[in-house]
C-alpha cells in the first residue's frame, strides 16, 4: 500500500514541458492525471525486470500542444508494454494533423516505440502526441531507451544504372504536372519521378486550396471576364513596386486556363464563385477547391491511382550526374539500395527551404524564428543539387502571412503595431508583404489591435478565450498590457482616427474604406506570429524554365519548376492569393513541354548528319525576333520530309505560330521560299534561313527548292461599282467602314486588303490608346481633355507649328471612337488611365487588355459578327481617275483583275517602314534601324498617287530607341554619344530621342546607369544576356566603349553637379528624373533605333482630303491612317497612345467625309 501511496504522489505532480513560442520558449504547465483499472493484486514475488514498474495496467493523460491547440492523449501501459494510445481531444485540421491522431498511435503502439516516424505533412500533430507518450512512459518510470527505435545504419546495396528520357525530381504539384504532361503529350517518351517522402502532393496539403486562373469553364459559367498573362505582368509591378521577369510570367500563366479546366476535367471540384485574388485588383479572379488543401490532396491522389505512372516514394535523389556541363542523370537513394538514372533531361521540382533551420538561416535570416508551415521535405534538395553547377539564385524572402500565437489566423484588424506601439504597414495588402513588414520591426515584436465597433465580436472574444488575444478597458490599459508606450500608441491611434474621419487614408496606402478606427472600448491586443509557408529565393531559370549558371548560360538538360524557381517571378512578395498553385501545376506543365522539346531535340542532335535509308535530319540554329531558334530539317531522297522548330523565344500570338504554319507550308509547297506569315516576317524568314542552310548541307540543288512563282494570267473580271471603296483594312481602314456602316446602311463600300489579314500593324503595337473622355474617365474621377489641350501640348512639347484644324477634326472624335470600339466588344481595361507623357497631366491613355495582340483579336472578332465586303488578298494597283477626279480603282486578287468605280476612294495603306526604297528616299537616317513594322507598309499610298502631284509632309519615323536585342533599355537618364558626351533629354518620347540619335555621328549612342537603384535585376538581366556591360570603374567603362574619357568625366561631373543642386542637367531633363552617376559598378547599353512606323505623309485638309502640290482638294480622294499622319506629328510624337488614337478617330473621320462627299 506504501508502495501504490507513493505511485499517486508522483502523479499529482505538475510537470514543465516546452512549447513553441514565438519569440521565447515558454513552459507550458501540464496538469497529470492516472486512472488505475481496479483489477485484484494477486500477491507474487515481483519479476527481476519489470519495465515499467508497474503490476497493473494504467493509463496516463496528458495534455500537449499540437498544431491547433491542446491535444489530450491516454496512455495505456501494463506490464512495461504499451497497450494503447488514444487522442481523447484535439482541434487539428481536418485532412493534415487529423489523420496524424490516429496514424501516429496505431504506429507507437505496433512499434512500441514513441520515437516512430511522423505523419507526412502533420510534423506538430505527430510530435506532439509522441511527446505524450514519451511523458506518459516517464511518468511511469520506464526505461525511455527501450522505447526508442535505434535504426540501424543499414549498408546500400549498389542497383543496376538505369536510363530513361526524362527524370523527375519531386511529386508535388509541379513535379506531378510535368509528369502527366509529358504522360499526356507523348507517350513514346518514358520518364520516372522520384519522391523523396512516402506520399505524393509536396505543400498542397497545407494550402488554402486557391487557384488562380485567366479563365476556366467556371469562369464562364458564372459570367466573369477572363483575364491576361499582361494583366498580372502590369499587376506585378504595380502592387510590387519591382521589375518582374515578364517572359516568364507570360510563359507560365499563358497555361492557367488549359490547366484549370484539366483539373475540372479529371474531377476536381470548386466552390460555385470566384473570388479575387486582391481586393485592390478587379481583374485577377481565383477559384476555391471543395475542400480546400486537402480537397487538392485527395485529387491528386486519386489521379495518380487512376492513372499510373513510374512514380518511387521513398526515394531521395542525392546527386546530378553531369557530362561536361551538361546534366545527364541523377544518382538516388531509396530504403535498401543506390543506384544511378541517366537521362536526357532532368526535372527538378523539389520545392523550398523553409524545412530545412540551416538555409533559412543563410538565405531568409529575419525568418527563420517564424513558425514554420512547410511541407517537410522542403529542406531545399534543388540548391544542395546544383551547388557544384555555379548556378544564380534569384528572389528573396518566404511566402506566408501573419498568425495568432495558436498560428491560426489574426481576429479582423486594421491596426497592426511594433514594440514602440508604432505603425509601419499597410495592414490590408498581402501576407507576404506584411510579413517581411513585421520582420524588419524591432525584436519581431508585432501586435494586431482592434475596437468593440464590429457588428459580430465572435472572432474576438473567440480568441480571448482561447487565450490568444487580451481584452482592455482602456488605451492605456491595453499599452500596459502588451508593454508598449502608451504616448507613441496613444499618439498613432488619434492620427489614425482622425485621418479616417476626414475620409484620407491612414497612411501606408491603407484606403479609408478599408481602415476601421479604434474607438469603442472594451479594445482587443492580439499577439503577432510570422507564419511561414514557403520561400522565395530560387534557382535562376529562362522562360522555358531551362536553369541557367552565373554567366546567363543555359545548363543543357536541367529545367526547374514549382516553388524552387518561384523568386524568378515573385520575388520578394506576392502580390494576391492563389498564384502560388497556380505557378506550381502552370510552371509544372511548361517544365514537361521544355523536355519534350528538349528530349526531341537531344533525339534529333544523335541522328543529325547520319543517313540512314537515305534520311537525313540537319539541325540549324538561326536568329528569330526573339532570339536563337533552333530548327529540325528532315530530307528523304531529296523530299522535304518535316521540319520542326525545336526551340524558339518568338512572342505569343504573332511570331509563334509561324512557328507551326510556315513548317507546314514549306513541307507542302516542297520550298524554302513559300510566302511568309504575316505579321511575323522575322520569324519566317529565320525558318526559311534554316531550311535553305539545311538543303546546302545536304548538297542538293537548291533551284529545285526555290518557289518559282508562275506568272498566272489574270482573267479579265467584270467592272463593279459602289458609293466608296476604302483601300486598306487596318484600324483606320476598318473604322472608316464601320463609321459608314453605322451611319447610312443604304451606302454601299468596299474595303479591299491586301495582305490575307485584317489589322495592319495594330497586333505589334501597345495597345493604348488616348481620348479626351471615356467611362474610365468617369469611373476614376478624371477630368476630360479637349482637343485644344492636344494642340497646345504638341505645339509646347516640340516647338513646332501644327495643322490644328486637323488635329480638332480628329480628336474631337476620339470619345465617341472609344464608345463605338467598346458598343463592339473592344476589351479596355476597366478604371485604368495613364497619363501619355509624364510632362502633362490633363491626357491620358486607355489600354486594351492583351496590348496590340488583344486589340488585334477583338477587331478580328468584330468583323467576324458583324460581316461588311471585305476582300483579302486584294490589292489596289491603280486609282482610276476622270479629269482631275478620282473615281475608283483597280485591283488585283489572286485570280483576275478588275475595276471598281466609286464616287469616293479613301486611302488607308499604312506607311512605308517595310520599303527600303522608300526608307532610303524620304528618311535615310533611319534606313540602318530596326524596322518594326508591318508588312504590309510598303508605301502603296505614295505608289497609287504619283501622277496627282500630291504634296509630301513631315519627316522621320515612329519608334523608340532600344537594347541591341531589339528590346527596352535598361532604366537610365544619362545617354552620350560616341564622344562622351549627352545630347538629349532622356526622359522625352521614343520619336524624339530617336531622332536625337540619328543625328549622332555614325549614330552611335549608349545609356549608362550606376548602382544606386534598389532593384538591380533589369541591369543584372540585361548584363547577363549580353546586351548591357559592367565596370567597376568610369575610366574602365570609356575605355570598353571606346570614347573619350574626358569628355566623359566632364559630362558626368556637371551632370552630377547639377543634380545635387536640384536643377536640371540640361536639355530640359526635369531634375527630378534625373539620376546621377556615382557608384559602381557601372552599367552600359548600345543603343539602335527601332522604326515602328513612318512620318512623311500625303498632305490632307481638315476634311482628310487629299490636297495636290498646290494647295487645291483633289476630288473623290481621302486619305487616313498613318498615311496621313506627318499632318499632325511633323517628325515626332509628343507621347504615349497618340498613333492606335489618331488611325481609329482619322478613320471614322474619314468615313464622316465620304459620307458627306457623297450627299454633295
């Protein structure tokens, strides 16, 4: 009885265990209690070792602290053997630490061991129940070493080397998603995806079950408008304040949609609605999964046992085999053997770091005290891979949001507050963003604060009761409370409430609507906990997703997908909620497409040059828009057999699908020498280029594969008549039509085009567009301009003399332009306007979603519902005149020829950048630029009008000055010259500085920046691709460039000079956008002109008709369009969205005279 006595006073003691804080480990106070099975005790001599000593079976509560909150576990022991494990109470989420409160007592209880593997994705669940049973089995007296499983360190076997096509490392989303793309694409191409963990899904489990998506069938079916690769580009930068890596974000979410609805094909179940993505963004909508994580789980699950693939769990890949610099195979580990996997081409998806307390530590200090909420085998196996390979890392930070001390979500505030009781976020943006926020405060030390205002304080007094938020009477109570200074939080309150009161906001960007005031007591203090749930710094990756070195290179059969290369896009933060799976399953899936491409292109490279039956395969890389492509020619006893593009950078939905098409056509027509894809010209003749090298190195004779075109004989076809035939079908062709079409029915016309498409250069251009009013205007509060204030601006912004009775003809008209485009469908971005020039606040710019591809879509659309007489691939070769009039054409189509008659002919052929001719004759300072335009612009107008002794206007070419790659520039406000020496403003528009540079001796020009801007990736990005270089030193950078280093020094000394004394540094540069030169190292870009369009012009009166040499109209001739334009801009454009602006107004303006011609 002694004995028994003494057993209860040993449990009635309080034991301390440890807890998680969030700042300090803190003991938390667990009270023990024993229920003892009332069995008789059969006197005996007591067994020399008994483990435990006890004679009976006991069980032992204890309450522990699992992921959500107290877990009450029993402890069953008899005889030194654990009977049972029963979770009597948690509150664990249900799908993650749920399946740990019976997985983990089942496994302790088998193993009889407490020290059992835990739950894949349940860590805090699974080790707080063994800590109970480890206490339970300490209460009890038992030797703990028994009960600890001592694995034994077990010698791998060495397995037979296997080869495969691809390897893919890691089965979450992304891992999975390139798998069964690869799996869906092409099933002749083998692969194998190893997973370190026993289950598949990564992080999914622990998501919110958010996917973000530019459309999906439940988009449609509840009427939301999709949105673009463009629309997040934009939304990126803006609520980021970074540069983001646009090619990638095009690439990767360009297959949101195709994506989302696989999923929805395959069973995946969402809520009924979307949601967006931020509150501050209308446009990015995203939908909920039924159930969330653990819904996404339970999916992927189920699609993998439904659809089997070569998939090992527990099999952790240890090293990268690599040839040279290239990657081949991975060397794997799984419970009893190693072995190696070659392939051609290797995946990594392996997820972040945040598992892994040593790369926290290196690369995300500030965090690595948050709670972590990662999966577990996110311990960074991709940056311990590739460390031997020199390879970049990009991004930085962790994903994740603010917590409770119970990491469960705050109670609702807008009031978040340091240790000094001191705002310093903005407490409705994004959880990243509030979360770096909180790191950078003192000590971490962050608390959430909020009034009794709220209509429902469940969540508040919910959390009080839990024990994770306090209540105070007062302000001062609440400071005392939470130990801050109550002055400094008495002092933020009142600035808070007041700005509120006076409807401003709050500061930090916080909207007013948005900011709730503390004035209502009882007051509420919540403690504040970093919470992280993934990372962002990541391995450097291309927009094929390839991973590249230290010096931009790309490592030859290494890709990376999922959250390893996430900081290629994000960053620092993200700017909305379901991105991330959205970026892991879209990332995934253009991983799997890169290795086919790859994967074809390794297959291709070992059969290239060697002839088997007489079929031979040459591969040949050439230079496309975009960049290197890489062309596959197959010749079978001289046939043109297949021709493949392997690899190309070409831009979506203009030079991409030449990429497919000219392929097709050069199989077909059996030449190299086929027309070209309109509006692609670049990218066809690349491919053109590559197939005429392949046919030389086949030895073939070239003439049979050159396109002879045989001089057809054009049938005589009957003479047509109409009111008004418009030569030209693009935008302002098209709005001329459909200004007639809107306006009189009963008058009859004729759009003749003659390339095989609509448009003209409307799908290379921005896609902004001014107007002087607009329901975006009225939608953001913005006052209206006139056409007055565009004349005004012209005629300040260049000093020059302008036709304003034209430009209030064509202006005027934009508002009701923008209303006919928008009656039609036309997709404008809702509450956006952007000013056309930061020098002028009253004119502002629409944009299209989509830029020039999106408006080029829609105009295609609108034709295709509402049909008019629009003849493709007809040209006007002749203007018929009567006298002095001009009454009609003659045009040619692929078959006959044939006049049409009309009483009014409008001119609406485009320019002349596409002739050299023509470039040569009337802007030969620009002849050596980059021609940018359509193809179409070959100076037709000029060509129908040279007998009518039509006067020429303006002078110069549209376009911008650009990188060597034909891109932006790198951000800069210091150009010279090759002297050293600045010679224009350069924050003035492209057409401006272009002529600036042409005038330059050789037209030699190069922007230099410092290192002073907080973001460096734009010149780091440019440096690495070869189109920037970097020196330590300005004489170094003269000396790289080759111009004179006094000149320069002297340039950038007064430049600099200037700047600090807050003036201008010449030629008009506002000091404020100015930058001066002074840390290295230094940065500089050659600079070439880009030509999107040409100046010199038909002269037109107001009326848009055609005037001759001496002044007088010639009759029944218009002209509109870019044609035209050098009446209004002379020999350059004063800002952004004038051109898409000036083609729709002059175009509706044109058809308005026709009309008005015809009633005369």
């Amino acid at each position: 009885m002694k004995k028994l006595a003494s057993v209860f006073v040993m449990l009635s003691m309080v034991l301390g265990v440890t807890g998680c804080g969030n700042k300090t480990e803190e003991v938390a106070k667990q009270e023990v209690t024993q229920t003892v099975v009332e069995e008789p005790v059969v006197e005996e001599p007591v067994a020399e070792e008994p483990t435990p000593e006890v004679a009976t079976s006991t069980k032992y509560n204890k309450t522990v602290k699992g992921f959500r909150g107290d877990i009450e576990v029993e402890t069953e022991i008899a005889d030194g053997k654990i009977i049972s494990v029963n979770v009597l109470k948690h509150a664990e989420t249900p799908g993650i630490g749920e399946l740990a409160t019976t997985e983990i007592p089942a496994d302790i209880v088998e193993s009889q061991s407490y020290t059992v593997d835990g739950v894949t994705g349940a860590t805090f669940t699974s080790n707080a129940i063994k800590e109970a049973v480890r206490l339970s089995l300490e209460e009890a007296g038992a030797d703990l070493s028994k009960y600890e499983i001592q694995k034994e360190e077990e010698e791998l076997t060495q397995a037979e080397t296997e080869t495969t096509d691809v390897v893919i490392v890691g089965a979450g989303l992304s891992g999975l998603m390139a798998a069964y793309e690869i799996y869906e694409t092409d099933p002749n191409i083998n692969f194998i995806l190893v997973e370190k963990l026993d289950k598949i899904g990564g992080a999914i489990l622990l998501s919110g079950g958010n996917i973000y998506a530019t459309s999906s069938s439940v988009h449609e079916e509840i009427g939301v408008a999709p949105s673009t690769t463009q629309d997040i580009a934009e939304w990126f930068e803006q609520s980021t304040g970074e540069d983001i890596n646009d090619d990638i974000v095009h690439s990767v979410f360009s297959k949101s949609e195709e994506t989302l609805n696989m999923f929805i094909e395959d069973g995946l179940t969402f809520k009924d609605s979307t949601s967006l993505s931020n509150q501050y963004n209308d446009k990015l909508q995203q939908i909920t999964v039924d159930g969330k994580g653990a819904g996404m789980q339970a999916f992927l699950e189920k699609m993998v046992a439904e659809n089997p693939i070569d998939l090992r769990f527990n099999t952790t890949a240890t090293e990268l085999i690599t040839d040279g610099t290239s990657v081949t195979g991975i060397v794997v580990e799984n419970e009893t053997s190693t072995y190696e996997i070659k392939a051609d081409v290797v995946i990594l998806a392996t997820g972040g770091f945040g598992s892994s307390p040593e790369m926290m530590e290196q690369y995300a200090p500030e965090y690595a005290d948050g709670f972590m909420f990662t999966n577990p085998g996110a311990e960074g196996d991709g940056f311990t891979l590739t460390e031997d390979l020199n390879v970049n890392k990009v991004g930085y930070g962790t994903m994740g949001a603010l917590a409770a001390s119970d990491r469960g979500g705050l109670f609702p505030t807008s009031f978040l507050i340091n240790a000094n009781g001191q705002r310093f976020v903005n407490e409705k943006t994004t959880g990243p963003y509030s979360q770096r926020a909180a790191a950078e405060q003192p000590d971490q030390i962050v608390f959430a604060l909020a009034d009794s205002s709220a209509e429902d304080l469940t969540p508040y007094e919910t959390a009080v009761e839990k024990g994770t938020a306090q209540k105070y009477d007062t302000i001062e109570d609440m400071a005392k409370g939470i130990n801050v200074d109550v002055e400094n939080l008495t002092k933020e309150i009142e600035a808070y409430n007041l700005a509120v009161a006076n409807n401003q906001s709050p500061e930090f960007d916080l909207p007013v609507d948005k900011a709730t005031p503390l004035l209502k007591a009882p007051f509420y203090a919540q403690e504040v906990i970093i919470r992280v749930n993934g990372t962002f710094t990541s391995i450097e990756i291309n927009e094929k997703l390839q991973v590249v070195n230290a010096d931009g290179e790309i490592i030859d059969g290494l890709v990376a997908a999922g959250e390893i290369t996430i900081g290629n896009i994000y960053t620092k933060r993200t700017p909305g909620s379901g991105f991330g799976i959205s970026y892991a399953g879209s990332s995934g899936r253009v991983a799997g497409q890169t290795a086919i491409e790859m994967f074809k292109a390794g297959e291709a490279q070992e059969n290239s040059n060697e002839t088997s039956n007489d079929t031979t395969k040459y591969i040949q890389k050439v230079k496309g828009f975009g960049g290197e492509m890489e062309v596959e020619t197959e010749i079978t006893d001289g046939k043109i057999v297949a021709v493949n593009v392997l690899k190309h950078a070409e831009t979506p939905g203009i030079g991409e699908p030449a990429t497919t098409k000219l392929p097709a056509n050069i199989i077909e027509a059996q030449n190299y020498n086929v027309d070209g894809i309109t509006g692609a010209t670049f990218t066809s003749n690349a491919i053109k280029e590559a197939v005429n090298l392949s046919l030389k190195e086949a030895g073939v004779d070239l003439s049979k594969y050159e396109v002879q075109k045989e001089e057809v004989e054009l049938t005589q076809a009957e003479t047509e008549t109409t009111d008004v035939v418009i030569v030209g079908a693009g935008m302002s062709g098209l709005l001329a039509a459909y200004e007639i079409y809107e306006t009189d029915p009963d008058v009859n016309f004729i759009v003749v085009e003659k390339l095989d498409k609509i448009g003209g250069s409307i799908g290379t251009a921005s896609g902004v567009m001014y107007t002087g009013n607009s329901p975006m205007h009225e939608a953001t509060g913005t006052a209206p301009s006139t056409s007055q204030d565009i004349v005004e601006w012209f005629e300040e912004a260049t000093g020059e003399d302008y036709n304003d009775d034209l430009i209030h003809t064509v202006f005027s008209q934009s508002e009701g332009t923008v209303d006919m485009l928008l009656d039609y469908g036309a997709p404008f971005v809702e509450n956006k306007l952007s000013l056309t020039t930061p020098y002028n606040d009253k004119l502002h710019y629409i944009s299209t979603e989509g830029g020039g591809a999106g408006l080029q879509a829609f105009l295609e659309e609108m034709v295709a519902k509402n049909p008019i007489d629009l003849r493709l691939n007809t040209e006007a070769t002749q203007l018929i005149t009567t006298g002095d009039a001009v009454t009609g054409i003659i045009v040619e189509d692929e078959t006959s020829t044939y006049e049409i008659y009309a009483d009014t002919v409008i001119l609406a052929t485009g320019g002349f950048g596409s002739n050299p001719e023509m470039m040569e004759q009337y802007a030969p300072e620009y002849v050596d630029g980059f021609i940018f335009t359509n193809p179409g612009a070959t100076g037709d107008g000029f060509t129908l009008t040279e007998d009518l002794d039509v006067n020429k206007i303006g002078y110069g070419t549209m376009g911008p000055i650009a990188a060597p790659d034909k891109r932006g520039l790198i951000p800069s406000s210091f150009m010279i010259n090759e002297n050293g020496q600045r010679f224009v403003n350069e924050k003035t528009t492209g057409p401006f500085s272009q002529r600036a540079v042409a005038e330059q001796p050789q037209q030699i020009a190069f922007v230099i920046a410092d290192s002073s801007a907080e973001d460096l990736t734009a010149y780091e990005t440019a440096y690495e691709k070869g189109t920037a270089e970097k020196y330590d030193t300005i004489k170094e950078l003269a000396e790289g460039i080759n111009v004179d280093l006094k000149n320069l020094t002297k340039e950038i000394e007064s430049y600099n000079l200037a700047v600090s004394n807050n003036q201008s540094p010449g030629f008009d540069l506002p000091v404020e956008k100015a930058t001066p030169i002074l840390k290295a190292p230094f940065y500089v870009q050659d600079v070439v002109i880009r030509v999107n369009g040409t100046f010199t012009s038909l002269e037109i009166n107001d009326k848009l008709q055609v005037v001759n040499a001496d002044g007088e109209v010639i009759d029944g001739l218009i002209a509109t369009g870019e044609l035209t334009v050098g009446n209004v801009y002379m020999n350059r454009t004063p800002g952004s969205g004038y051109g898409i602006s000036y083609a729709g107004n002059s175009g509706r303006a044109a058809g308005q005279t026709a009309l008005e011609m015809i009633e005369d």
